[in-house]
C-alpha cells in the first residue's frame, strides 16, 4: 500500500495556474492572440469612449437646459400672461434720459435714450392705461425704467437715430396690435410676442431626450463592464 507524500500535491498558486490554463484553453483552438488583444484592449478602449461621451452629453445637456430655462422657458412663461388687445397711442413722455445698454462684458459702452410710451387699450369695452414694450426682454431688463425698446450701437447718435426713427413710426400708427396683461391687473403691453409654442418644445424636449438616453446608456456600460469584470475575474480565480 502505497503512502500519500504531501510534497507531491500542488500548491494553492498551482492549482490556480492549472484552472486558469483549462479556462483559457476551453475558450477554443482558435482564442489567438489577435482574439485576446480585441477581448481586453478594444473592448476596453470602446467601454472608456462610451463613458467619456456620456459624461460629456449629460453635462453639456444639463448646462445647455438651464440656459434654455432663463432665456426661453421663463420669459415664455412671462409672455403667456400678454393677451391680444387694440392699442392706441395716448402720449410720449418729452424726457428721455441716457441709459447705459446692458452688454456689460463691453468696457466702452454706448447709451441710448430712454423713450417712454403711454398707450390705451381696449378690453370688455372699456379703456385702459399701460406702458408699452417693445418685447418681453425689453420688459425684464428695462422695467424699472419704461423704456419701450433699446438700442445700443457703437455710438450714442446711431442710438438716438434709431430710437427716433422708432418714434416716428409709432406715432404714424393711430391703432395697432398689441398684448396687455390685463387678467394680472399690470399696466403694461408688449408690441409683439417673440416666442412661440414650437421653440418652448424644442428647448424643453431634445436636451431632456438626449440627458435620459446618455443617462441610460452610462447606467448599461457600467453593469456590462461590471458583469464583464466579474466574469473575468471568476474565470481567472476558480
């Protein structure tokens, strides 16, 4: 009877040499080494680009939506309370002081003059007072003041050219289109309405499409490449 020598049986580092050998060699005759650089090194490379692209599309997307959120969103929300209604010209205030445009990135600045205009308005058959703006952006920046428009060219008397061509042909209209907040009780009114349904979808839709599917497709390359890694590392450690 033959007796058992500890010496003969192999180690732990052996044995996990053998399986990882059988593992590597039950992959097939034809695992060459062109098939092991495109299992680790490409699939690797592929996984590292999906993720930076991700990233990168779920960043860009949520900046590019907070911009269209103060400069669509919200002054469309803010122009949703102007209703169509029949203006008349009621008076033009005589003073018109200098305002600074409001580029203030610029170190030269231009000013413009501040024309103020009062208009009346028919709603339910009756007359109404309020201010008149050319845009809601003209309202948001220049409300304090009751400037009906702005412009800031690189000098001051282009500025008061245009804002007395923009007189003149405001006073040339005795009734004309505007839109006057009046469920809200605002005395003010705006020419024209810039934005519409269509570009609120847009701004709203395709960066919240495009941040869910980046989102999306990270959360999937994450668990495949975990799945990925945990197989390797159960084949290798078996």
């Amino acid at each position: 009877m033959s007796t058992l020598n500890l010496d003969e049986l192999p180690t732990f580092g052996e044995r996990r040499a053998y399986v990882r050998r059988d593992a590597i060699a039950s992959r097939g005759t034809h695992y060459s080494a062109l098939d092991q650089f495109v299992d680790t090194v490409c699939t690797g490379l592929l996984i590292k680009t999906v993720y930076i692209v991700c990233l990168t599309t779920l960043t860009m997307s949520f900046i590019i939506e907070c911009i269209l959120i103060n400069l669509v969103i919200l002054p469309y929300l803010h122009e949703s309370y102007f209703e169509e209604a029949n203006c008349y010209l009621h008076f033009i205030e005589p003073e018109m002081p200098l305002l600074r445009c409001e580029n203030k990135c610029s170190k030269d600045r231009s000013q413009f003059p501040c024309l103020r205009v009062h208009i009346l308005y028919e709603w339910e058959n009756r007359n109404h007072s309020a201010k008149l703006f050319d845009t809601i952006g003209t309202h948001e920046i220049y409300k304090k003041h009751g400037c009906v428009t702005s412009t800031c060219y690189r000098r001051t008397e282009d500025n008061r050219y245009a804002m007395d061509l923009f007189k003149m042909r405001l006073q040339s209209r005795t009734k004309f289109r505007c839109f006057a907040s009046v469920k809200y009780k605002s005395s003010e009114a705006l020419i024209d309405k810039f934005h519409s349904p269509q570009m609120i979808f847009h701004s709203a839709f395709w960066p919240v499409v495009i941040f869910f599917f980046s989102l999306s497709l990270l959360v999937t390359t994450f668990f495949f490449h975990r799945y990925r890694s945990w197989k390797h590392r159960s084949i290798l450690l078996e």
